[in-house]
C-alpha cells in the first residue's frame, strides 16, 4: 500500500533523512522508533509531501506522490495525526468532529458514532469545548478528527508522548481496535514498549537513516541489537 524507496529530506542546507526506504502492506502496522531528533517527524512529513524530498520516491497504492502538494496527499486517503494536538479549542467535542467529516470510500468507513465508540471519553465530553479536555482527551479528539476523513491509511507521530500510563494504555486500546478494524497505520515511537503493543513490523531509525527492520517477532528476538540503536 505504502512504498518509501531511497528518501532524502533536507530542511535547508541540512539533510535529515539520508536513503530512507520502508514499505507498509494493508492491513499491517507499522512503528519507526527511534529515539529523539533522529528523524521519525520528518520521514511522516516527507510521506505528507509537508517536507518533499529531495531524492528518492513515495508510493501510494501505486500511485507517486511526489511532488504532490499535502491537501492531494490527503485526499488519497492519507490520515496525518502530527505530534502537537491539532484541534479548535473553541469547538465541542462534537463540532470539532463534524467539521472534519469527508467522504472517501476506499478508506475506514468512520462515523461520530463510530468515533464514540471507539473513544467513549468523546462522547461522555461531547458538549466540551475541545480546549478544556485533558492531554489524552485531546490526543483521542485529534486522533478521531483524522479518522473523519476515512482515510486508508492512519499516519501517527507519537500519540502517546506526555501522557499518563492509564491514558497511554486507553489509547493502545483504541489503537489495537483500529487495527482490528483493518486500518493500515504508519506510526512512530520512541521506545520499543509501545510497538509491541500496537505494531507488526518495526523500523528502528538512527541519524536519519533506517538501521534495522523487521516483524516484532524479529525485533523482540533481536532485543540486544534494537536496545544498542536505541542508547544514548
Ligand atoms: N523545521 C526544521 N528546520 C530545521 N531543522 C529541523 C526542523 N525540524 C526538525 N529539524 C531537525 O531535524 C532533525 C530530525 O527531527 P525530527 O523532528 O524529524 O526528529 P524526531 O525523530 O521526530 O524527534 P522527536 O522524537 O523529538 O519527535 C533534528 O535534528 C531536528 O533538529
Ligand atoms: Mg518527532
């Protein structure tokens, strides 16, 4: 569904992703952990078309998205959920729902019942205005705002970062049943913890480039050589 060949990214003259190439299959997910700087924002950014790349491609259930500006990128049904919460702090709950709903019939088929369900704190706040719920209650609202625009494939930088280990494990929940919803999702991570929980395969990211790759399986068996990616 999701092919990344070879991809350079620069912001100026500073290049941050050095020949990054990872491939997503549907249905499967996918995190990039790593730990800070190393790179994980820009690679989802690169795929967004938010930063292009200078070399290299990105495929979309064949189609090249290179070069395409980020509103065509999403219309092809790619969902991005950047790492600042991106809601109207003035909006409900339920507003701030609505406002995001878009037709797209090759994606999850998403609805505000089916945001309801599958985060129930959004419902039991529906009348909120989103700028007084919680950190996590915003990461749900930012998470199900994607989801509005059924897109068939979820984009996720780091959903779970600053928030309480209750509310990290709510949102693995929720990130699990969308899984089991067939959703194909990109995520990104720092630790290893989270992509056992919520991935299939595993690309471990290190000064910009991909250093290991494999099912959690594998990154679980090869443990030591993950952790020593991972140090400091
Ligand atoms: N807008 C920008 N302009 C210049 N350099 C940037 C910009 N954004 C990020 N960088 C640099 O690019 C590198 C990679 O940053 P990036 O945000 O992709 O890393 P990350 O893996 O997502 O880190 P984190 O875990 O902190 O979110 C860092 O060295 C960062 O300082
Ligand atoms: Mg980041």
């Amino acid at each position: 569904m999701l092919e990344c060949r070879d991809l350079a990214t620069f912001y100026d003259v500073s290049q941050i992703l050095f020949g990054v190439s990872l491939s997503l299959a549907k249905g499967r997910s996918a995190c990039i952990i790593g730990r800070n700087g190393v790179g994980k924002t820009t690679c989802l950014r690169t795929i967004m078309g938010l930063t292009p790349p200078a070399a290299g491609t990105v495929t979309f259930e064949g189609k090249p998205l290179n070069r395409l500006p980020p509103f065509k990128i999403a219309r092809l049904g790619l969902g991005y959920v950047p790492e600042e919460r991106r809601i109207f702090p003035d909006l409900t709950v339920e507003e701030n729902l609505l406002i995001a709903e878009r037709r797209n019939p090759n994606g999850i088929a998403w609805s505000l019942d089916k945001s309801f369900e599958v985060f129930p704190a959004l419902q039991e706040f529906r009348e909120r205005q989103g700028g007084f719920l919680s950190g996590g209650q915003q990461q749900m609202l930012t998470i199900a705002r994607t989801l509005m625009g059924c897109p068939s494939l979820l984009l996720l930088d780091e959903p779970t970062e600053g928030l309480s280990p209750l509310m990290v494990r709510t949102l693995e929940q929720a990130i699990i049943r969308l899984k089991q919803e067939g959703l194909t999702m990109l995520l990104a991570a720092q630790d290893m913890h989270f992509a056992h929980n919520v991935a299939d395969d595993v690309y471990v990211m290190n000064r910009g480039a991909i250093v290991y790759s494999g099912t959690v399986e594998q990154a679980k068996a090869d443990e030591a050589q993950v952790m020593a990616h991972l140090a400091v």
